[in-house]
C-alpha cells in the first residue's frame, strides 16, 4: 500500500466513523424524545383526570382523597423531571408542574367552598391541553 | 366602471354577543373605557398573529361565560393569570419593535377585561 492510498484510507474510515456517531446519536435523540412525549402524555391524562374527579359542581368536598390525589401528582411530576433524559425538556416539565400546582390551589378553593361553577372543568382542561400541546411543540 | 363611482362604505362589523351587552352600558364614566376594550378586541381579534386572535377569542369567550354565571369571577381572574403566563413567553420571544404592539393586544387587553369589563358585566346582571 502506497502513502496515498494509506492516507485515503485512514480518512474514509474516520469519515465513515463520524457518520455512523452522528447517526447513532440521532437515532438516541428520537428514541429519548419520543419517551419523553409519552411521559408528557401520561401527565396531561393525570392531569386531567383530576380536573375531572374535583371539578364538579355541587360535589362532596371530600379532603383526605383531594390531597391524596394531589400528593400522587406531585410524585408523578417529580419522578418523570428527574428521570428526564432528554435534557431541554426539564424546564417545560417544570412549568407543567408549577401549572399543575396552581390548578390543585384554585380546585381546593373553590370545592371546599363548594363553589365550582358549571363550566370550570371544561375550561380548566382546555387550558391544560393547551400548556401540554405547547410543551409537545404543537 | 360604473362600481368604481360609487362611494366605498365600511362594512359594519357584526356585533357580538358581549357587544350587545358592553352597548348597554349607559354610565358616562365608564363609556370610554368600554369602547377601548371594544376596539382593542376588534383589533385582536382581527390580527394577522394566531396566537393574539386566539387570546381575544378565548377572551371574549369566557367574558359570555361571566356573563351567563358559568364560571365566577375568580374563575375568569384564575384564567386571565393563566393566559397572561403563557403570553408573556411570547410577548419575549417578539422582535423589540413588535412587543410594545402584541402587548397592548394580549397582556393590556387581558388586564382591562379583568380590572374593568369583568366588573361591569357582573354588576349588570
């Protein structure tokens, strides 16, 4: 084998081999995102299955299952941030915690007032999607 | 052409449910402040930004819904400070010339429905 040839080869296979590392790290970058939208799925169903379970008018406020429900969220929300591998997304998990922080505050006010009004639900779970759809790029 | 003569009339825009309502507001002291609110939602809500018309029309909606007594008003203050979060990341990510606009459209827009129009409407029920 000549220099020319040696030196051909030597930069093929590097070339070859930075492909093969930007391809891989594509692949991980789509697998890591796309378990990173399931998860986010799986709080928004979380989310607003509580909306639904809390917000109805003329409801028994019941406190021991309103803040047991709350505490599961809290833990659902801290393990999915700290499992997150898909790093740019932690901020958008916190500010779907803090979203979620909120509407358990203003559920627990109003229900144990027993003021939740007829449409709260419908409109508190509208806003919800609309935070989730914006944390999914939608 | 015979079209090209005649003088060209605004077309009047359709009044809306909380139109109708925000017209009958008879107190001078408030009159003026009414009709900012409704220019500025027309002005929303006719906006080239979907996320600015969106705001207007999700506003106006739920003023109805004050209106109607579907939701209270710390219900509707609960969603105006919701709005107003997720605007202000959008308000941010303008170019500094179009931010002064889209935050009289949106944030000033929110606030006055809030402070003033939300008020009116639950006081003339």
């Amino acid at each position: 084998m000549n220099l020319n040839t040696a030196k051909n080869f030597i930069v093929r296979n590097a070339f070859l081999c930075a492909a093969a590392i930007v391809m891989t790290s594509c692949g991980t970058a789509t697998i890591n995102k796309t378990g990173s939208d399931a998860q986010i799925e799986g709080l928004r169903s979380f989310h607003l299955a509580f909306i639904d379970e809390f917000a109805v008018p003329r409801k028994r406020f019941n406190a021991a299952a309103f803040e047991a429900r709350v505490n599961e969220g809290n833990t659902k929300f801290q393990q999915t941030i700290a499992n997150e591998k898909f790093t740019a997304r932690r901020p958008v998990l916190i500010d779907l915690k803090a979203q979620f922080d909120a509407d358990a505050a203003h559920l627990r006010s109003k229900a144990s007032h027993g003021k939740v009004t007829p449409a709260l639900a419908t409109e508190m779970k509208k806003d919800v999607n609309k935070i989730y759809d914006h944390a999914l790029g939608r | 052409m015979p079209s090209d003569d005649k003088p060209k009339r605004k077309k009047p825009r359709k009044k809306s449910e909380l139109d109708s309502a925000l017209d009958q507001v008879g107190d001078e002291s408030v009159v003026a402040a009414t009709k900012e609110f409704q220019d500025l939602l027309a002005q929303a809500k006719g906006d080239t930004t979907e996320l600015i018309r969106q705001n207007a029309e999700e506003l106006e909606r739920r003023l109805i819904l004050l209106k109607q007594r579907k939701i209270d008003k710390e219900d509707f203050d609960y969603f105006v400070e919701n709005q107003k979060r997720d605007l202000r990341v959008f308000i941010d990510s303008q170019p500094a010339q179009a931010q002064e606009r889209a935050e009289k459209l949106t944030l000033h827009l929110l606030g006055m429905a809030a402070t003033k129009i939300a008020p009116l409407l639950l006081a003339m029920i």
